[in-house]
C-alpha cells in the first residue's frame, strides 16, 4: 500500500501576484475595479516571465481582470499558451470600497476600518464578500485545477488579498491570519502537491524585480 501511494506524480503550481499599477502607488483599494498596469508593472510581468520561461509549464490560468490577464500573457507566451481565465482567481470584493483611497475609506468607515485592520476575519465592506467566503472560493478552484493537471507543471496569475487567502489555505490557517502574509507585486510563489499534500516551496519571492 505504501509503494504505491508514493507513486502519485508530484505536481508543481506557481502563484504569481500581478504587476504594479498606478493605484499601488496611490494606496486606492482595487477590489474588483479593472485597472491596468503600469509601465512598471508590464517591466515587472516581463521578467517573471523571463523566470519561468525554462520550466515545463502546461497551463497558465489567470483572473478575468487585465492586470492579471496581461501579467499571466507575458509567461504563457513563452511556452506558446494563452491564458485560461477563472472568477475563481478573482481579486476580492472590497464593496463600497473599491476605488477609493485608503485615507477616505479610515475618515468614512472608521470603525469597520478598525476592524478590518485588527480582526480580518471579521471583516466585510459594505457590498463585499467575507475573507471567508474567498478563501472557500479560491481553495474550491486551486483544488480543481490541481485535480486536473496533476504530475503537470502550472501557473496560477492572481491578486494579493486572494493569494494570500490561498496560501493560508495550504497551510491550514484561516483569515484570522490575513496580514501574516505578504505579496509584492509579481512576486512568486511555489507549491508542489505529492503524496503527502502540499509543501509551500517559495514565498513572496521578488528576487527578479528587484531592479524594476
């Protein structure tokens, strides 16, 4: 029994955040708000994909958002694929908040802001999902895809909050941990799943733009 469980192909996943935009640097919640990157974003999409150009990737799946969609084309072309996009690697729905600058958002919602910055579990913007109901929702999509391309190598373009939700899924935590977890713009993160579930590779690896 044991050989054969040690027989289950070893499967390598990718997550990769996208690249900057011009609301980073204006600290405007994003949310679901379909922004583009910036001159520095697309520099910064390109060399993630320079980095992975050399690995068997089979498949590259994407956000519906262009951030994520432009960032996941600058990988996918080098192994001459396209992007599949999923709602399930949305960005999470930050409701009313969405568009707005932090400093308004703390002036308008003081004490949901409180609450958001302190106890993340308990958080939801008016309009907006829970960290809960995302973390279900991505974990419910990574599994399907890993179902899918298992013994295969994969790459996965998301979003910040919605990876950081993820990873903390892999690591059987919940979003009480939320800000334990940091994502830097097209940063890079490896899992692999074997025989004995998943093992966090990399985290928040951002070694290739560190110049951009």
């Amino acid at each position: 029994m044991a050989a054969h469980v040690h027989e289950i192909a070893r499967t390598r996943l990718f997550l990769v955040r996208h690249g900057h935009t011009i609301w980073n640097d204006e600290d405007r919640m994003r949310g679901r708000k379909d922004v583009g990157l910036s001159e520095r974003g697309q520099a910064q999409a390109r060399a993630v994909g320079e980095l992975l150009a050399d690995y068997p990737v089979s498949c590259v799946y994407s956000g519906p958002l262009q951030r994520t969609v432009i960032t996941a084309e600058q990988i996918a072309i080098h192994h001459r694929l396209e992007p599949i996009t999923s709602e399930g690697f949305n960005d999470f729905d930050f409701g009313e908040w969405q568009g707005l600058l932090r400093t308004e958002i703390k002036q308008r919602w003081a004490e949901l802001y409180a609450v958001y910055d302190s106890q993340p579990a308990r958080f939801q913007a008016p309009g907006g999902e829970t960290l809960a109901f995302l973390q279900e929702r991505v974990w419910t999509e990574f599994e399907r895809v890993r179902s899918v391309h298992t013994g295969q190598t994969v790459v996965i373009v998301s979003h910040s909050v919605t990876l950081q939700m993820l990873i903390l899924a892999i690591l059987g935590s919940g979003p009480e941990h939320y800000w334990h977890i940091k994502q830097g713009p097209c940063c890079l993160n490896e899992v692999e799943h074997g025989y004995r579930g998943y093992a966090l590779v990399r985290l928040n690896d951002t070694h290739h733009i560190a110049q951009q």
